[in-house]
C-alpha cells in the first residue's frame, strides 16, 4: 500500500499518515511533489491519493497529478482522500 499526498499545511499528511498505517503497518506516505513519486504507483498494488479541499474541491495539482498518473494505471483498487484543513491531532 502506499500513500500519496498534496499537503500545504501538514494537514493531509498528517490524516494520509494515520489512514494507511490503520490500514496496513507496512505502508509508507509520500508527497505528490517528490521526483520519483509516478514511478512508485506501479510498484504497489493499492494507492490512497490524498489532498486538502480547496474552493469547495480538489486542488489544481490534486486534480492534475490524478489525471496523469492515476488514471491511466486503471487500477482496480484504490482510494481517494481528501480532507478539510481541520485536524486534531
């Protein structure tokens, strides 16, 4: 499993963090931004993609990052996330 997050604030890596280790212990969270982050969807076999509500949707890069990379992988399972900007840690 892996987690990959659009997070300004540390908002939405803080929730992608706690999600994907309820879910699997082994998994790891990595920023959209990172370089080599399109090369890490092939080599797992379920991906959480999570991002902060912006406007009342998803974010530009959210949006844009699925369409090019997410999208076409026409993975069978998967889970999108996306959170608000209120957090308690």
């Amino acid at each position: 499993m892996l987690g990959i997050y659009l997070s300004g604030t540390g908002n939405t890596k803080h929730c992608i963090e706690k999600l994907i280790h309820l879910l699997d212990e082994t998994a790891q969270a990595i920023p959209i931004e990172r370089e080599d982050a399109v090369n890490e969807l092939s080599k797992h076999d379920f991906i959480v993609l999570a991002y902060p509500v912006q406007f009342f949707k998803c974010s530009y890069y959210g949006k844009r990052f699925y369409q090019a990379a997410f999208s076409p992988l026409e993975r069978e399972k998967g889970a999108l996330c996306c959170d608000n900007g209120i957090v308690q840690r």
